[in-house]
C-alpha cells in the first residue's frame, strides 16, 4: 500500500483538516506528523495543548492509521524517515511565509518522484470561527504570561521587538520573513517607556504613569498573542511595585525588567553625561524579594537590570550585583552597555555563565549593534530586545513626509514612498 503524509499544527480539529484526511485516505495509508512545540513557535502557531495530547487527538481521527512527532517545520528528516509516496497539504502555502516549506516539500520529493497533492482549503464560518477562538484563547492571560518561559526553554534565543500601540503590536505579531530556507518572526514584545513616552510626547523621565502605561499594554493585547516583556524604568517605590506586579501578572504581562537605580530617571544612553544614582545592592534586591512575594503565579518573571556599566562602576560591580539580585529571586539579569564594542557585555556574559548555567541573560543591541543573535546566543545570552527601532525609523519617515507636503504644497511627491492604505488595512483582523 502506497504511503501517505499530512502534517497537522492544529490544536482543534475542523472541517479542512478532516477533508485532508479524507483526500489523502484515497490514496494510501495515511500517516499523519504532529508539528513539535519547539517547531510550533517558529510557525507563528504557538501550542495551548501538549504535544502528547496533539498525537492522541490526531491518533483518534478516522481514517488515521499512524501518527509521528515532526521535529522540525522543514520536511528533511520526515521525508528522510518515512520516503512518503505522496504528501498531501491544503493549498494555502502556496504564498506568504510558508511558500517556503512548500518548496522545500517540492526538492525532497523530486529526488524520488514521490507527489505533492494540495487539497483546497476550506473557508467557512465554521471554520473562521474555530481560527477566531484559538487566537482568542492564546491572548488569555493564562496562556500568554507563561509564554515567555516556555519561549526561553524551547528557542536558542528569544527575539523581542518594542511594541507602543496596537499598530506597532500587530507589526511585531504579523511580520514573517524567510531566512536560511524557513519562516522567521519575533518572538515576544517589548513595551518600553522610551517609546511610550515619546509617543505620546513626553520625555523618558517616568513622567508617564503606572495607569497610562497599563493603557499602552491593554491596546497591545488586544490585538496581538505575543508575550510582552515590560520595561518598568526602576519599579518605584518597593511599596508600590508589588501592586504593580499584582497587576501586571493579573494582565498576562510575562516579565518586567527594572533597573538598579533610584531617584529621578534619566535614559541610560545619557550614561554618565546626566547625574544618575544607582540604588544599593540590598535596597535593590529588597525590592526584587517584595516583587516575587507578591505574585500568585510560577509565570510571571521579574528580571533585574544593571547599570553599572553604563554607570562606569566596572565589571566586578556589575557581577556582584547580579549574583545579589539573583539570591534575591530575579528571574533573570539585564545586562546593558552603551559601546558601541559588545566586548564587555560578553566579558559579563562569559564569566556570569561561569558561576550561573541556568539564570536567563537579556541584552539590548542599541549601541553595540553589529553582534548577531547567534554570536549573543553562544555567549549564554537567552533574550535580546530590539528596544526602539520601530520608533526610530517611523519618526526621520514621518517627518520627511511632513515636510515634502509643505514643500510641494500636495501629497503627490511624497505618494511613491508611502504603504497604501489597503495593505495597512489589512494587519488590522475583522472579527
């Protein structure tokens, strides 16, 4: 009997996956792959239910004989294993993202005359709404606050991106581009007070409240899935963050990152140019102790940053800091530098990882941009944020336009350089 593949990533089963397997019965015995989680999250699908759980589900479908784990969404070592003598799969591959995959489905079956067999794919009601509830569940606090966790076991490093509405929510949600031969996206976002605060035209001093930034955050979620990672500037008073955690994590927030310094904030790129004050070892670390008594979950992380660097107080400050912070219960440590040569971030990363395998270490490429994620990654760094790009190429491009309008007194001039307004649209989903 002829061998027939069908891979499925699906948490709920509906009407276009059951046509698949009916398609693919009719020409053999149907082995179906169950997408991994670690392969699931760079598909921009992520899991609400356990691999286990996907295998027996798919296992119970009639017409399945056999389901298997696929490791990877590349089809190499699947095809390797099985030699399918058909692979079947809906037809809405063919653009976008996963064109990808397909072609990479076409090579390996083309080296054995084995056939690809794309099903329709089934668009009704039913069916958006099924899509529609997934995506509605993934965004429940439950799910979304444990996803920055699972991110940091499952991915060689996490990519966050800074997000300060929905608009730039949904960009870091929706953007998907190919890379070395498979999809590639952001993996969480970064709600930072920089950008918040200048979009709404205020300077990053922490002169936008606790209340204002909550309202930030309440836009971002409710549009996107994504973990979001807040940066909470110094966390204020001790009293007051761990109401502030309580409500962070009552959100769904996965992690705030405050830094080691005290009295009125100024933005650490000013470095030593500004008078800054950076807060003691034990009074820091009390406040990082109140955070982790006051949260009800295992999901929420509170992630110390240093700023001793930035600060020019050395490297041994920097490590004894981080030692302290993480007795204290941080999550994680933020180590951060405004050379432009990443030697001594990797100097902290190197000998941190020395005495600590496991405390996640985040990053934020500002200044020294020309490290890669992988070069980072083999440091022991877990996390990088991309804290202000977005922010950065939106405000030189608007202001060009505004300023070629009153040059040229119309909009013609500026109209080759502008995204159409259709395809703006078309981020924003209808329910």
């Amino acid at each position: 009997m002829k061998t027939v593949y069908t891979c499925f990533c699906t948490d709920v089963i509906h009407a276009g996956h059951l046509n698949i397997i009916a398609h693919a019965k009719q020409y053999g015995r149907v082995i179906v792959g169950a997408l991994s989680d670690k392969a699931l999250i760079r598909y921009n699908k992520f899991p609400i239910i356990s691999e286990e759980e996907r295998v027996r589900m798919y296992g119970e479908l009639e017409g399945v004989d056999e389901v298997v784990l696929q490791e990877d969404m590349l089809y190499d070592a699947i095809v390797e294993r099985l030699h399918p003598d058909y692979i079947v799969h809906g037809d809405n591959w063919r653009e976008g993202p996963e064109a990808v995959i397909r072609q990479n489905v076409l090579q390996l079956l083309s080296a054995y005359g084995g056939e690809l067999i794309e099903v329709g794919y089934t668009y009704n009601p039913t069916v958006k709404k099924i899509d529609q509830q997934l995506k509605e569940k993934l965004a429940m606090p439950e799910y979304r606050r444990k996803r920055l966790r699972q991110l940091i076991d499952m991915c060689p490093i996490v990519k966050a991106i800074e997000a300060h509405s929905g608009l730039t929510g949904l960009i870091a949600e929706k953007t998907v581009v190919e890379h070395d031969g498979r999809p590639d996206q952001f993996d969480a976002m970064w709600v930072s007070s920089l950008c918040d605060s200048t979009a709404k035209g205020k300077p990053d001093i922490e002169l936008v409240d606790m209340s204002s930034r909550l309202r930030t955050i309440d836009d971002i979620m409710e549009v996107t899935t994504k973990p979001i990672i807040l940066d909470g500037d110094t966390g204020g008073l001790a009293e007051h963050f761990v109401y502030n955690v309580r409500t962070l994590e009552r959100m769904g927030v996965s992690a705030v990152i405050i830094e080691d310094k005290k009295g009125l904030k100024k933005n650490s790129l000013f470095g030593t140019e500004v008078e800054q004050t950076q807060a003691g070892i034990e009074e820091f670390a009390a406040k990082i102790a109140a955070g982790k008594q006051a949260q009800l979950t295992e999901d929420f992380m509170i992630i110390a940053r240093i700023e001793s660097l930035i600060l020019e107080r050395g490297m041994e400050d920097a490590l004894t800091r981080a030692k302290a912070f993480v007795a204290a219960g941080a999550d994680g440590i933020m180590i951060h530098s405004r050379k432009k040569d990443p030697e001594e971030i990797l100097e902290f990363c190197d000998r941190f990882r020395a005495e600590d395998a496991h405390t996640p270490i985040v990053v934020v490429p500002s200044s020294f941009n020309t490290i890669t994620e992988e070069e980072l990654a083999s440091h022991g760094v877990n996390i990088v944020i991309y804290a202000n790009q977005l922010t950065r190429s939106a405000f030189p491009a608007m202001q060009q336009t505004a300023e070629d309008i009153l040059r040229y007194h119309r909009a013609k001039e500026v109209d080759d350089r502008l995204m159409p307004i259709k395809e703006i649209i078309t981020l924003i989903d209808e329910l």
